[in-house]
C-alpha cells in the first residue's frame, strides 16, 4: 500500500501550556529540516494538535519512516489514507478498501476506534465505531471484533478531513531538540558516553562535545572511533561540535607529580576543567558524562564527590542508575554498539594505577594537585589553545 500523507503524535509537547507552540514549531522544523536529505517532497504542517506529512511526490518509505523514527518529540508515526469528509456510507467503502490493501491475507480480529476532533460532524464516536464494525464484518465474513485485545485496531479520525489508519509506529519520545538548550558531553569511545548523549539530546538538549586523547599513547584510529561514535549520535541530535583535547602533556605531568592510585580521580577533574571551558565559550548549560554509580573505582560516590566539586556548572550523568546491560541494550538500540565495543586504547586507560583509590577524600586530592601548580595553568592553556574542532553530521 503507498501511503501519501503521515500522522504525526507527539505525547508530552501536548501538556506544555502556553509554551506549547513554540515546542509544536520545534518539532515541525525539525521534521523539516531532517526530510529535506531524503528522496521525495513533503510538505509539513500543523493542525489541531497533529502534525502532517503530505507527501507529493515518489519517496522511499522506509527511508522516509526511518528517519522519523529518530526525531525526538515524536511519539507515534501514522501512515493515513485521507479522504474528504462524508456520510458513514462513504466512509465504510473506503475503510472496507483500507483494509483489504492492508490486510491481504485476512482473517484477523478488529476493533474500531473512532475520533471525532470535529465536533460538528452529525455522528458521535460510538455510532461511527458501530456502523464501521458491522461493514467491516459484512465485507470480511472471516474477521472478528475483539475489543480487548484485537490484532488490528481501526483508527477513524474525523477532523476537516476523514484520516484511516492501523499502524502506529513507535517514535523516538521525549522533547524536540534543542527545546531545552545545550549540552557539552564528555564523549570517550566506550559504551556509555554515547548513550548518555543519546538520553539527555531525547530531552530537548543540542550537544557539543569533547574528547581527550593523548597521542602518540592513544591512535589516530581511536580518535577516528570517537568522530564515528559523535556522527552515530548526530543522527539524532543533527551536527555535533566535538572539540579534541591533547592531553597527553596534562597526564604526563600528572604521573610525573602525583600519587599514582590518584591519577584517574586527578585526571579526571582536569577534564572536566577543560570541558567546563569549552561548555561556557559554547553558553552550554550543562556537562554530560556516562558516570555509573559504582561502575569502577573512579565512579563511586566518593570519587565522582570529587570529580564534581571542580564543576560550577550541573553536570548531567543519565546513567548513574543504570545497570550496565541496561545502557548496552540502549547503545544498541541506538546503533553505537558496534563501534563503540570496536578494541581501541582509551587515555584514561593508559595511565592507570594499578589499585586507584575507591574512596578518595578531595583534601587529599586537592593536596596532590599543589604539585601540579607550577606547570598546570600553562598546560591547560595551551591543550585548549591547541584543540581540534571537528564538525560531525551524518
Ligand atoms: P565510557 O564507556 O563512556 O568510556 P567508561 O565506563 O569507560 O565510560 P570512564 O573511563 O571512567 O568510564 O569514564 C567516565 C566518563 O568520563 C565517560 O563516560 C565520559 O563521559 C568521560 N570520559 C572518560 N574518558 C574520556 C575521554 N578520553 N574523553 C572525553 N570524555 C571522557
Ligand atoms: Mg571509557
């Protein structure tokens, strides 16, 4: 069946008030902007709490479903056949039609759901729920009403036109992007970075990024992972500004002064230093890290106490209460996991202490990085000075 026109829900932007358009305009310009790459011409619009998708010339539907699919704010994508309005008569034809292009291989148990947004159409839902059941039954003698749980549910949407449709696809959820500000995600090539940007951009959040790597310890091939892992999450959020980090000058002098079960809490805080810069130079209102309480010495609660006490702005970390195969259930939904399992050197990985503190007191932490001081300021500087900008789309 070649559908000409979508249906598009969107769940929580209904409960907005009187902010509610600016976050419907959102959502329509995104969906603009996302089907613009596709093959095809649509036309988008907004209409008494839907959104449209008229589409006018040939297109790929799967390319076209998919690529909704990944527009946060949309709850449910609808394929509908539109037809003028008209009598129960009429609408029983081309219902009865429906479903026979639909459901070629028939029997199947059905309900009928109607709708009616148009309140001056001259029957109620239950009369259209009724009369369309019993010409669905006339017409395929096969078929059976189930109301409680029926394979196919019949949705009849009466507005200015008459809207059929069975398929409701699962959209992405959450709020359209950018609705909330902006983001800077601390984003290495592991598992859990990636989603952890992946669940803050479904709240409305546009992200930046930043990586750090320390040549020639780490690879070009790592760093090249980490621009794959940025262009898999811009397919969600669109283009993504990764700013690179060499940090192998800040680590050197860190295991060079400091006590060693120390050097990733240490390390870490510089981090989250030099991505607090990047954030503010980029009016980001937050940070991002893939923290999960308990995941390994340096993200228990008394180390990331002390990762976060060099932070003034919130740092955002989704996956604090998550399992570690529920994120990768996540990662692979989201098409990161592939890459992001793909065995190259990680910076915090190359410098690690045999037994790292667990429960690092920030006293003590503070007290080793005075080692630091005489060559710290200088080091930060030139490692931002330096930075590499990558532009990732995808
Ligand atoms: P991930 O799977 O995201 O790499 P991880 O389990 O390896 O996380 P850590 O290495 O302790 O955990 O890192 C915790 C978080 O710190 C990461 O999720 C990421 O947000 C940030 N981070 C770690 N290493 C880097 C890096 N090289 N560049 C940027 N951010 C990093
Ligand atoms: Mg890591």
């Amino acid at each position: 069946m070649i559908f000409k026109k979508f249906l598009i829900k969107y769940a929580e932007i209904g409960v907005k008030g009187k902010n509610r358009y600016l976050f419907e305009n959102s959502l329509v310009n995104h969906i603009r902007h996302s089907l613009k790459r596709l093959e095809g011409s649509f036309q988008v619009y907004k209409e008494q709490g839907r959104i449209f998708i008229d589409c006018l010339a040939d297109y790929d539907y799967e390319e076209t479903v998919d690529c909704l699919s990944r527009i946060f704010g949309i709850s449910g994508i609808c394929p509908v056949v539109e037809i003028p309005q008209c009598g129960l008569e009429e609408m029983g034809r081309n219902l009865v039609e429906f479903v026979s292009e639909m459901y070629p291989a028939g029997p199947r148990t059905f309900k009928v759901c109607a709708r009616r947004s148009e309140k001056a159409y001259p029957y109620d839902s239950m009369q259209i729920n009724r009369e369309m059941g019993g010409m669905i039954l006339d017409a395929f003698p096969d078929w059976k009403v189930d109301v409680h749980s029926p394979e196919v549910e019949l949705v009849v949407e009466v507005r200015k036109s008459i809207y059929l449709y069975s398929l409701i696809l699962p959209g992405a959820g959450g709020l359209p992007l950018g609705t909330a500000g902006k983001a800077m995600l601390l984003l290495s090539g592991g598992i859990d970075s990636p989603v952890a940007g992946y669940m803050i951009a479904r709240r409305g959040v546009s992200l930046d990024a930043v990586y750090f790597h320390a040549p020639p310890y780490t690879s070009e091939r790592a760093k090249q992972k980490v621009v794959d892992l940025a262009k898999i999450i811009a397919r969600y959020t669109g283009t993504i500004y990764l700013h690179v980090v060499n940090f192998t000058d800040i680590q050197l002098a860190i295991y060079d002064k400091c006590p060693h079960d120390e050097l990733t809490i240490i390390m870490r805080r510089y981090m989250m230093r030099i991505a607090e810069h990047f954030a503010k130079e980029g009016e980001c209102l937050g940070l991002v890290t893939g923290e999960s309480i308990g995941q390994v010495a340096s993200q228990t609660m008394q180390s990331l106490a002390c990762t976060n006490a060099v932070c003034t702005l919130p740092v955002y970390r989704p996956l604090a209460a998550l399992d570690k195969q529920d994120i990768i259930n996540i990662s692979e939904k989201i098409g990161a996991y592939e890459t992001s399992i793909l065995p190259y050197e990680d910076c915090c990985t190359i410098f690690v202490a045999k037994h790292p503190v667990t429960k690092p007191n920030l006293k003590v932490i503070e007290k080793s990085e005075e080692n630091l001081k005489d060559v710290i300021d200088e080091l930060m500087e030139k490692a931002i000075a330096e930075a590499e900008l990558i532009q990732c789309f995808q």
